[in-house]
C-alpha cells in the first residue's frame, strides 16, 4: 500500500512543503518536501497541541 501524502495549504507553490499522510495505524506522518526521506510520527493530539503553540507564538 503506498502512502498518500497531502501538501499543507499554507505551503505555497515553492520547494519547500510540509506534507501530511495517515499511517495504516492511525498515526500521522510528517514530512518536509526537502527531505522526503525523513518522516515524523505523531498522533493527533500532540500535532494539535503544536499547532496551538506555533499559532500563539505567531500571534505575538
């Protein structure tokens, strides 16, 4: 099965993309365009708490 990546909608046309894919687990997987090869895996909960973070530190 292969993996179905999605590109952030905040990531413009450029390079430089985050892309987001579910595991057959349920985990998230992250990756940056730049380097395809290196994949984070996370769950729900802590990318949310993340974005929470990074959208408050934006906002400052």
């Amino acid at each position: 099965m292969s993996t179905h990546w999605q590109k952030s909608t905040y990531s413009g046309d450029a390079s430089n993309c985050v892309n987001i894919a579910t595991a057959p687990t349920g985990h998230l997987l992250l990756r940056e365009s730049d380097t395809p090869a290196t994949i984070l895996t996370t769950t729900p909960a802590p990318l949310r708490s993340l974005i929470q973070t990074l959208k408050g530190a934006k906002a400052k």
